[in-house]
C-alpha cells in the first residue's frame, strides 16, 4: 500500500539552528515527492519536486531534500532556520500510474524558538 | 495573478442542513480536488475530477458530493449525512494534462466548516 509516514508530530528549533524534517515513504513504483509548508488557517505551498535525477534537490525559502532509495526516504533541510519558518510541513508522494491522486503524510509541525 | 479561490473563508452548517463549499481556478487546470483536513491526520481525499463532468470518490467520500460542470469550478456540499463535518477543506488542482501526477498541486486558502 502507499503511505507516507512523518515521525515526527512536532519539533522545537531555536532560530538560526539547522532543521531536519523526515519523511519516509512507501510506494511500489518510482515516486514522485513533494514538500508542502502550510501556514495557520492558508492553503499549502509547494517548497519542493522531486522526480528524477540529481538526488538533492533545491527549493524555495532556502530549503533542500534529499531522496535517498535505499532508504525510503526524503527529508526536508534548513541550514539555518528564521521564526517566518514557523508552519506546519507536509511530504507527499505520488506517481504516474495512481490515476492523479497525491498521498499526504501527517504533517510536522515546526516551532522556532527565540 | 491565477490562482485558486475558496469560499467562505468560515462557514456554519446547522443540523440536518446541507451547505455547499466554493472552489473556482482561473489555471486552466484539468484536474481539481477536495481534502479535509483534521488536526494531526494530514489531509485526507474526498473526491477528485480529472476532466469536466467526470469525478470519482477518494478515500472519505460518504456524506460529500461533487459537480464538474465548467472546468474552472469544482463545488463541494457537505450533505446532513455527514455526521462529523467539522473540519478545515482545502480545493487543489493539477495541469494534469494525461493525468500525470508528477506536477504539484496548487491550493487554495481553504474553508473552515463549524457546527452550530
């Protein structure tokens, strides 16, 4: 079955800390992975694609992930983290076969402290 | 600027009552969908359309229904059938053009659904 699977339910960072946010997924074919921030009470905005090739991958707000196969995983990094990251994250998976439907993990939520 | 408006923002629905939540993109996109959205269980798919009068139930469809009758607009009503309504609903769509979905999906500001 696909899942995505986000371990963590909330995380503390102080401001200027490095973030990690993981993500692990499960899906029978090559996957596509998305991350999405979501502020209090909006929309989700994309912070970042992966479908093929280089395995590190840049988004915006100065994120990046990294798609590792042997381990199911992508995780979202930060090298330094400002309190406008404060949000909730959400990885995704999909892929072309699965009729246009996005798989969405749990969400974690970041909080920056001062 | 294109994008994809949801309305209400906040929305109330009485017991036994039906309510009908807004999504309308100006993206010219094929594909559109409807989430909820609870605290701490992500979001979740009620139903999804890949073309104009065609849509198919996700994984929470009892108590919702759909219609896709212009390709920019997608409402949601929450039918008296749907016991616990409560919740935050988000409206995305996909230029999915063959129905790939290796594109990311654009959101809208979402409506929050409370019982009165």
């Amino acid at each position: 079955a696909q899942s995505v699977t986000q371990p963590d339910i909330h995380i503390t960072v102080s401001e200027g800390a490095s973030l990690e946010l993981r993500c692990n997924y499960s899906y029978g074919a090559t996957p596509y992975l998305f991350w999405y921030v979501q502020s209090p009470g909006q929309g989700l905005q994309l912070l970042l694609k992966y479908f093929s090739g280089d395995t590190l991958v840049q988004g915006i707000k100065g994120f990046e992930a990294e798609f590792k196969r042997s381990q199911s995983s992508f995780n979202l990094r930060k090298p330094s983290v400002h309190w406008s990251d404060a949000a909730e994250y959400f990885c995704a998976v999909g892929g072309y076969s699965s009729a246009s439907k996005i798989i969405f993990g749990s969400g974690t939520r970041l909080s920056i402290r001062p | 600027d294109g994008g994809i408006t949801q309305s209400p923002k906040y929305l109330f629905r009485k017991e036994g009552q039906n309510v009908t939540l807004s999504c309308e993109q100006n993206l010219n996109h094929d594909a559109m969908y409807w989430y909820r959205q609870d605290p701490g269980q992500g979001l979740r798919l009620i139903y999804y359309s890949q073309i104009v009068n065609d849509f198919q139930k996700g994984d929470i469809a009892e108590g919702y229904s759909v219609s896709r009758e212009k390709k920019e607009s997608f409402p949601l009503t929450v039918t008296s059938a749907q016991k616990n309504p409560t919740a935050f609903y988000l409206c995305a769509s996909i230029d999915s053009g063959q129905g790939a979905s290796d594109q990311p999906q654009h959101f809208g500001d979402g409506t929050r659904l409370s019982i009165l």
